[in-house]
C-alpha cells in the first residue's frame, strides 16, 4: 500500500507542505527543497521540480493564490 505521504507529494501543495516541514531542520530554503526531492525520489524515482528556481517559481505563484483567497474569504 501507497503511504499518504506519498499521496501528499503528488500534490504541489502538499510538496509544499513538507518543504515548510523540512525547512523547520534546515540551515537553508535550498537544502529544505532537496531534502524534499530527496524524499520524492526515494518514492517515485524522479524529481519532482527540474530545480530549486523551477520550484522556487511554483512557490512564489502557490503563496500569491493563497493570499488571494485568503483575502477573498475575509
């Protein structure tokens, strides 16, 4: 059986997730994102983002929508 956290991965907001989660243990943003990878690959056998800039683009547009609803909501 698939591990949710497996499951999580598969969604941006859930890679997202467990970037802030690896973030927590790490010196810097770039080693919480391979820490993340790492832990993608080592279910799916690839990465998920080609790079940290690449993930560091899906974040950036992730928080601004978030924002956005957040502030809709209010």
């Amino acid at each position: 059986m698939i591990k949710k956290e497996a499951i999580e991965l598969l969604d941006t907001s859930g890679f997202i997730k467990a970037y802030f989660y690896n973030l927590s243990g790490s010196i810097t943003y770039q080693q919480a994102y391979d820490k993340t990878e790492d832990l993608f690959m080592s279910y799916f056998g690839k990465r998920r983002y080609a790079d940290y800039n690449s993930f560091r683009n899906i974040l950036t547009r992730h928080l601004k929508r978030s924002n956005k609803k957040a502030s809709i909501a209010s």
